[in-house]
C-alpha cells in the first residue's frame, strides 16, 4: 500500500513472512493446526500435503483416517480440531470478563479447564478438581472452602471418583476459581470432557495394614505424566484410571478403562516373585462391563509406560463418530485383548508379560465398612478415622473444621474415598474420642449404620441436566427411612442411586441400584422415579445387577427399600449376603 513508509513496509513484510513461516510449519488453527497457510506460495514448486506435526498429531491422524473411510467425526471431535481447547484459554478469561458462560461447545472446550456449564439445571458452573490417589493436605483442603465459599455456593461434594466438585459458580467467577486451585497446588485440568479422568487409588495408601503396595507415588506419576503432555488430552472419549494397593477399602478399579490391581506373584511363576500389578482393561460399569483381566502382569515401576502405551492405541484406535461406542471397551469388543496387547507392545517395543492366575496368590478382600469408623493403621498406635457424609455434602465452614482435625490431631492428609466421604488419618489412639467429637460436634459423624455407608448419588437433578430424579434427595430419604424406623442391618448394604444411563454412581453394582425415571402419573404428567435394580457387586462378587421393577415413584422407594431389606433379613440362610 502506498500508505505506508518503505520501513514500515519492510517491517510489514517481515512479518507477514514470519507468520507464513510458522503457518507452514505447524499450521494455524485447532488440534496441532494444520489448516493449511490459504495465501500465496512462495515459490511455484508444488505444495505437499501439510504433516501434522507436534503432540496433537496423533488424534488428527485418526481423525483423518475416520472421515477417509466416509465416516463423519462426531460434533466434539470437529470442536477439538476446530479449536483446541486449551487454546482457547484466553477466550474464556475474555467471556468470563464480560461476565458470559461458555456455552455448546464451548461448555465442551472449557471442561477441558474443569469447568462445566450446568444450566439450564442450575444457570452456573460446576467445577471438578483432580487430587491424585484422591489425598490432599488439610491447608489444600481449607483452601478449597476458602475458594468455593468466595466463588461457589458455599459447599463441595466428594464424588464417587475420590473428588471435590464445586457448584454455583457465576460466569465471571469460572476462571478466578480455578486459578485460585492452581495456586494451592491443585488442578481441574482435563477433568471433564475427553479426558483422563481424576486417578483414584487405595485411599488408606501407606497407612493400610493389609496393602501389598502403597499406591500414592504411582497414582502420582501418572497425574503428573498425564498433566504434562498434552497428546494424552483430548482422547476419543472419557477414561478412568485406578491403582488398587490390595488395602482395605476398596479403590473399585475394575470399574475403569484402566485398573492396576496389586497382587503378590508366587515363587516358581518363570518371573520375579514378589509384589505386581495385574493388568485389568475396559471397565464401564454403565454399559454392563467390569474390567477384564488381561493375564498380563506388570512391574510395579513400569505401570506409567503400559498405561501411556494403552492411551496411545486407544488415540488412534477409538471410535471418533458414535460416542456412545466410544470407549476403551469397544475397541477390545471389536479387536480383542490380544491384538489390542500386541498393538501396546508394538507402542512400547517390549512384550509384555502373561502370567496365569495360578502363580498369583488370593489378594486380601476389601472390607466393606473400614470407609467409615476408626481403624488402626499399619503404624503403631495410629488410626485412620471415616467421616460419614451425607451423599459427600460438606459445606465450606464444615471443611474448614475438618482441616483443622487433621492439623490438630492427623498428619494433616485428607483422604478422599469413592464412598462419597472422608477420612482423617494418623489419629493418635488417645485422640480418637476427641476426634470423634470434634467430627460430631460440627453436624458429622463417624458412626454411620450400614445402609448409610453404603449410600451414593450422583449429581441428579438439582445440578445435572441428564437427571430423570432427583437422587440426592430421594437416596437420602432412603437412608433417613431406614434409620429412622430403626432397621438393623447387621452386613454390608450399597444402594447406587443415579439420574441417567451415564451410571456417574455406578446402579449396576449396588445391592440395590435406581436409575432415575420419569414416572407417568395422571393427566399426561410424570414425576421423579426410579427403575430398581438388584444383585450387583464388585471385586470379587463382580455382578451386574438386574432390573428388578420399573417405573417406582421416588416418594415410594424408601418403602420398597425398606420392603427388600426386610425380605432379605427374614429369608436370608446362613451368611447368605443380599447378593
Ligand atoms: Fe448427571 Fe447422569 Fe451423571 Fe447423574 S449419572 S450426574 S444424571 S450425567
């Protein structure tokens, strides 16, 4: 243009040749960008067809290989490729600035950040953290009532996958909340979305006297590896990752994508004899499916190298159109674990090792109620104490108490269960009455019956648009039901409450398990229900429950509970459990 000076002009042209450069070399736009540079070439030599490059490679070369066989990449995939979600990071600093929510895909791309637009249920954000092996300091802990209390409604629930959730977070508040985490060490990076979700693991981790192995520095690793490097963000669907130490309470990890089971390999197996994991793969428990042993045994330290290797195959093998049939389990479906495993070690450039369970000695069972009470630890004269909650709810003054417990008494952790509670751990045995009355004496307790232990909900509709029912509020009036007309239970009772087939409270495995229904009533209305399953289980009594009645009124299932369990007590035989 003759509107610029010759130096402005050079200035300008360096910078376009700058500009073409990197568009050249990496692209310009969405997962690892490779929409091509549209301006003119600099030479006539012709154009190759642009590599994908960098660490998002990997997932366009799926995508590319999905819509060359005709098939259509779903809306989420587009979005990503479109605009990587972390890329977009200084776009929701702008939205929330002007006080606006992230909303269709962008709602996806922001869970990306942990944040989750819940509206139309509730006109606000949920945020989920991640606290790997679901253990974080007493100090993190008041931080987080600290934050939630500014920038949230006053209150967290822990989850069933060992987690805080915040909810009520305004638009301008999104962002302010979760760099207020980072601050204190903590992440909601990746927690929703296509992402690897929170890493559980055995919650009394170093403290369980009967763990094979303390599982906190490989759910550690793993949360740092993954964090890390972003090819291992964005994956075709969700996927859970659990490490189970062999402890007392059960970390459920046959229901993830990924579950390392502890186990003790006998003498004479062909390989080092001492203390593994066992490779378990395609836990989804809402589409009926436990983690499957693999036969394959790995090496304690080397669980971090199987698990990227496994992420990587799953990248390029998952389904990119139907997300319904987008996770790891139906890639092992259609392939099946062997040539699923020779893909991972083709990843890895080693073979893996098969070992028959024959070789592999009874690992020690889970107890079901060692998630609340007091119990001694492996430690002398120490004791882990289970806090009861009521389906997780803890408000913020609530947690703030907590902290202080476990400062004043503990060794200052907090661990988080996927029993929707907590436990305060390095109680000195002198301390434990204390304790208990601090708990008590600020609304929580750790004597909880039987039927309450085993109680979780999901979200339901309060919070979640996808709710059919409102669990929370009917898995309450469950348990306040039963303690209320003073039915004992005298052995261990889960009940599963979730709104929606996305099972976040796993109904499959529950004694009893309801998923949410909208019940007809008259004059063409419905209301909140429940369809009511029975006979799930998990570790070892591994079961998927089985529809049992349809279409039960929330306001009658504590009486139907309460029918079931006394059915149960009269006509039990022996130890005969509800299952
Ligand atoms: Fe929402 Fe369904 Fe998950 Fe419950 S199970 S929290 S209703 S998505």
């Amino acid at each position: 243009s003759e509107d610029f000076s010759p130096d402005q002009k050079r200035y300008l042209e360096g910078f376009v040749s700058g500009v073409q450069a990197i568009r050249g070399s990496r692209g310009v736009a969405g997962f690892g960008g490779v929409v091509p540079f549209q301006g003119q070439p600099a030479t006539n030599a012709p154009q190759a067809e642009p590599v994908p490059a960098g660490p998002d490679a990997i997932h366009l070369e799926a995508m590319a290989r999905f819509e060359k066989d005709g098939k259509k990449l779903s809306p989420q995939e587009k979005a990503k490729r479109d605009e990587h979600p972390f890329d977009a990071y200084a776009r929701f600093k702008g939205l929330a600035k002007e006080d606006k929510f992230a909303k269709q895909l962008d709602d996806f791309r922001i869970r990306f950040h942990g944040l989750f637009y819940v509206g139309p249920t509730q006109d606000s954000y949920m945020c989920r953290l991640r606290i790997h092996n679901g253990i974080l300091k007493a100090w993190q802990f008041r931080g987080v009532a600290d934050l939630s209390e500014q920038y949230a409604g006053g209150y967290t629930h822990v989850t069933t996958r060992a987690n805080l959730q915040a909810r009520e977070i305004s638009a301008a508040n999104g962002i302010p909340y979760i760099e207020g985490l980072v601050d204190m060490g903590l992440t909601s990076k990746g927690s929703g979305a296509d992402n690897i979700r929170n890493i559980t693991g055995t919650p009394t981790a170093g403290i369980d006297p009967q763990e094979l192995v303390d599982t906190r520095p490989y759910a550690k690793e793993w949360h740092h590896h993954i964090l890390n490097d972003r090819t291992l963000y964005g994956l075709p669907r969700k996927f859970n990752v659990a490490f189970d130490g062999a402890g007392t309470i059960a970390a459920l990890e046959d229901t993830n994508d990924i579950g390392f089971q502890a186990i003790q390999v006998k003498d004479g197996a062909g390989v080092e004899p001492g203390v593994w994991w066992r490779l378990a793969l395609g836990g989804i428990t809402g589409h009926k499916d436990f983690a499957r042993d693999t036969g394959v045994v790995v090496p304690l330290d080397q669980a971090i190298k199987v698990a990227d290797a496994i992420i990587r195959v799953y990248i390029r093998s998952g389904n990119r159109t139907d997300r319904t049939k987008s996770r790891l389990k139906y890639v092992l479906d259609d392939w099946g674990f062997e040539k699923f495993l020779q893909a991972v070690e083709a990843e890895m450039g080693v073979k893996l090792v098969r070992l028959s369970g024959d070789h592999v000695a009874p690992r020690p069972e889970s107890g079901r109620m060692t998630h609340v009470g007091v119990h001694p630890q492996k430690q002398d004269g120490l004791n882990w104490v289970g806090v009861g909650l009521t389906l997780g709810l803890m408000s913020c003054e609530q947690m703030r108490k907590l902290a202080d417990i476990s400062e004043r008494y503990g060794d200052g952790d907090i661990r988080l269960t996927v029993w929707q509670n907590l436990l305060i751990s390095g109680v000195k045995t002198e301390d434990v009455a204390t304790v208990e009355q601090a708990i008590a004496d600020i609304g929580l307790t750790t004597k909880v019956s039987n039927v309450r232990a085993g109680l979780v909900a999901c979200t339901g509709n309060k919070g979640c648009k996808f709710s059919a029912a409102d669990t929370k509020g009917f898995a309450d009036k469950i348990g306040t039901h039963i303690d209320e007309i003073g039915l004992t239970i005298d052995t261990a009772i889960n009940i599963h409450v979730t709104g929606c087939h996305n099972s976040c409270a796993q109904h499959y495995i529950g004694d009893i398990g309801l998923i949410g229904a909208r019940v007809p009533v008259e004059d063409d209305d419905t209301v909140d229900g429940f369809n009511l399953h029975v006979g799930g289980g998990f570790g070892p009594d591994a079961s998927i429950g089985r529809e049992l009645i349809q279409n039960v009124k929330g306001e009658d299932c504590p009486a139907i509970v309460e029918k079931m369990l006394r059915g149960y007590l009269a006509r039990r035989e022996g130890d005969e459990t509800f299952a």
